[in-house]
C-alpha cells in the first residue's frame, strides 16, 4: 500500500511569534507546489494562532506540541483541545520524549491526552521511543510495545500518526542507521497489525524522527515502513525544512 507522505517540523520551545510568522512568509513559496506528501508545523501555543491565519488554505498544517487530557477548568498554565481545535490545529504531538522526561508524560496520561484530542477533532501525532540505555539493554522493542499499548489502550487508529524518535537520536546529530530505523518500524507496524488487524497497519502512518537533515531524509523515506519524518532541529530554518519536504520521490 502506498502511504502519503507525511513532513512535520517540532520548532519546541524555540521562536517568537514574529520569528515564527517570518519563517511562513518565506517557506510557504518554497513550498507552493508540493502536492504529494502532507506538511505540518508544530510551533509553540503562543504562535498558534497568528500561525493560523497565514496558513489558511495553504498547503501546510498546524500542530500543537502538547496539549492536557480536560477539556476546561481550574488547571492553570494548561491548554485544552477544545481550544486548540478552536484556534484553527489540525494535529497536536502526544507523547514527545521530552515531554515523557521531563513533563512526567507516562503512557497512561499519554493515553488521556489523545483520546481527549480525537473526541475534540483533533489529530494525533504520538511519539513513541526508546532511550539510550534502554536500546543497550536490549530493551527497545519492549518500550516500543509498552508505548503502543499503553498510549492507544481504547483508541481508534484512524487519526493517529505515529512517530518513532529513539531519544538517544534526538538533537545529537546522531540519525539512526536505515537498517536500525526500518527494524523498529516494521516492529511498531507488526505491533500495530496485533492490535488493529492488518488493513489499520498498512495504512498507518509511521514517521522516523531524530536528527532528520536535508542530506539523510532521502535514505530514511526509501525505506519500506518510514512514511515520513518529525524534524526538530533541521526545521528552524525555511530552507532547510522545506529541502527536507522535497525529498527524493522513488523514481523521481
Ligand atoms: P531533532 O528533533 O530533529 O532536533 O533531533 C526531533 C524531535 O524531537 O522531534
């Protein structure tokens, strides 16, 4: 089954709200004629709703990078997907492994947050991962499974990208190797066939995310169960981003 591809940039906590303003004047024209893969940008909430309005029927989508489980009420600091899908998100990131480490995201809060988010329109992209010491102990596929499990307990399938980052991978600089990448996909594929059947498996979406540049973006979406890429660092700038969603189609 052939999967659309799927390019997200996660900007974290980095620019402002003219910062991120600048970025979508410049990129949007770089980008103007991509029709073949879905382009979605994570910027942080303040950005959100400035961001909206440039991006209005553009090709390019709005994420959030978090969102909370309720939908309002005394949770101060908190933003709810009611809100979220109000201002104009398509999609909101659950689940990122920064948010695991340091935000006490554990499966089961990471599993409220996405059924909150799909009950109110919104669409998933959930982050799943392993850490360095976990891949050294021959951990990585259970963590992936706990993760799956545990994030989509009672979930539907249907609007959910799934990200696979290993931390170690993350702004290091150090990407994962094809065959390390391809192995863990095709693993959460089969994870995801045992869960939803295979019709589910084939069409989810599975991205690749961690050190993602223009120059490794190519050898990462050849492989057979990678179908896109969350980019942090390589995403700040339009250039490189939008050299990111131009990655070399098979045959192109
Ligand atoms: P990176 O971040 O591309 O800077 O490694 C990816 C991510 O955390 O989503």
């Amino acid at each position: 089954m052939s999967r659309r591809p799927f390019i997200a940039a996660n900007w974290k906590m980095n620019k402002t709200v003219s910062e991120a303003v600048s970025f979508v004047e410049a990129f949007l024209p770089l980008v103007i004629s991509v029709s073949d893969a879905d382009i979605v940008i994570a910027p942080t909430f303040i950005s959100l709703s400035s961001m909206a309005s440039k991006l209005k029927g553009t090709n390019v989508l709005l994420s959030a990078q978090n969102c909370f489980y309720e939908e309002k009420g005394a949770f101060t600091g908190e933003v709810s997907p009611v809100q979220l899908k109000d201002l104009g998100c398509d999609y909101v990131i659950i689940g990122h492994s920064e948010r695991r480490q340091f935000f006490s995201d554990t499966d089961d809060v990471v599993n409220k947050k996405i059924k909150s988010a799909l009950k109110n329109g919104l669409k998933v992209i959930m982050c799943i991962g392993e850490t360095l010491a976990e891949r050294n102990g021959n951990q990585t596929f259970d963590v992936l499974k706990r993760q799956i499990v545990g994030g989509l307990k009672d979930v539907e399938l249907k609007d959910i990208v799934v990200a696979y980052e290993p931390v170690w991978a993350i702004g290091t600089g150090v990407t994962a190797t094809p065959e390390q990448a391809q192995e863990a996909h095709r693993f959460i594929r089969s994870e995801i066939k045992s869960l939803y059947g295979e019709g589910a498996s084939e069409a989810v979406r599975i991205l690749y995310g961690g050190s993602v540049t223009p120059e490794t973006v190519d050898s990462l979406m050849l492989l057979a169960d990678v179908d896109g890429a969350l980019v942090g660092g390589a995403s700040m700038k339009p250039e490189s981003f939008s050299k990111i969603v131009g990655f070399k189609r098979f045959g192109g």
